[in-house]
C-alpha cells in the first residue's frame, strides 16, 4: 500500500485522517460512517493537512479503537488494524468493512445512539428516511410497489423538476410526513429515486 499517494488523494468518503485518538465518542462516528457507507480507512498519525506525524503509543491508539467499536457503537464493529512506517514514523491503519448489519449506531456525548453516513470527508447524521434505508437493504425479501396516484404525482412532477426535497413532496401531495418518508423509501429501494445527502440538505432525483 502506497500510504503517501493514499495521503496525497486527501480525506473523502472512504478515508479518514486523525493526528491522535482522543475520545471514543468521537471516533465511533467516523467509524459507524464508513460501516454504513462503502467502508473505509482511517490513517492514525496523519494530521488533518496530510502531514505524517507518525503514532508514538500504537497500543493506546488500538486500546482506544477496539472499545469504542465494542462498546460506542451497536451492532460492534471488527476493525482490522495494520502498522506502516512511512519516513521512520508509524502509521497506524484502521480498516472498517462496509457493513452487512446495517445501520449501525454510535453513543453520542449526549447518552444518546445515533445513525451516521459519510458524505465526502464528513460524517453526518443520518436522516430518519436513510435511516429505514439502511435497515430495509439489509432485509432478503424485495420491495413491492404499488403505483398510486400519489406515486405516479412524484414521478410526474420528477418529469418536469430535476429535484425535490421531502417539505416540497408533502406540500405537493397534502400528506404527512411519515406518510411522505413511507413513500419514498419505498422508492429508493425499489431504484425508482436516488436520494442525495449533503451537509446542509437531502432532496431526491428520479434514478438515472
């Protein structure tokens, strides 16, 4: 593994850069993020810039990973761990898997278990719609639509919109939105509509 060219392509959906681990709270989210997503690597001894800073107490830093995967995360998470020395300086490899027990919840500093996904280099709460995704992908059996009105008003107003957010959905079809969410879920699993999340909103396409 080229670790410096690794460096050089920069934080994204699939890797992760932490100088040090500090606290279990936060690394669990990084984590539960690249389990609900593709999976994805966290370089420990890297700075945030891509400097190498190496690791000077890897048995700390693993410590610190294996219990926040055993016990700030639900269901636990198996890192696989690997030692690099790049210029004299240690870097420490955590790989997590992309997850075949979907979704996965990490304990915040509020007592509280949330669900986190990975856009671009960040690790964001997950809507509650992502949230049925996740739980509903991971289920064997399909997903049956029934194409009512309110179905055939999504994908005709898709026709005509490049986008649509769930507010405008409910104002569109005079439902609620738990009603709203149930539809397009349905959707997005069926591969009808692709749902985008960003940091700042989440909106629906018609698949491509």
């Amino acid at each position: 593994m080229n670790i410096k060219k690794l460096i050089f392509e920069g934080e994204g959906v699939t890797l992760d850069f932490k100088k040090t681990i500090t606290r279990c709270e936060k690394i669990a989210k990084t984590m539960v993020a690249f389990a609900n997503n593709q999976g994805g690597r966290l370089l420990i001894g890297v700075a945030d810039d891509g400097s190498i800073k190496g690791v000077k107490f890897e048995e700390e830093e693993k410590y610190m990973i294996t219990r926040a995967a055993n016990f700030f995360i639900r269901p636990a998470l198996e890192p696989v761990f690997e030692e690099v020395y790049v210029d004299d300086k240690l870097v420490l490899i955590v790989n997590i898997e992309n997850s075949t027990t979907k979704p996965h919840y990490a304990l915040g500093e509020d007592g509280k278990w949330w669900v986190y996904v990975r856009v671009k280099d960040k690790s964001v709460l997950a809507s509650k719609i992502v949230v049925d995704v996740l739980k509903r992908s991971a289920e064997e059996q399909g997903v049956l639509i029934n194409y009512s009105a309110n179905e055939q008003t999504l994908m005709q107003y898709l026709e005509h919109n490049s986008r649509i957010d769930i507010k405008e959905f409910c104002k569109l079809l005079t439902i609620s939105r738990k009603n709203a969410q149930r539809i397009l879920v349905n959707l997005i699993l069926s591969g009808v509509i692709s749902i985008h999340t960003t940091e700042k909103e989440e909106y629906y396409t018609a698949a491509v």
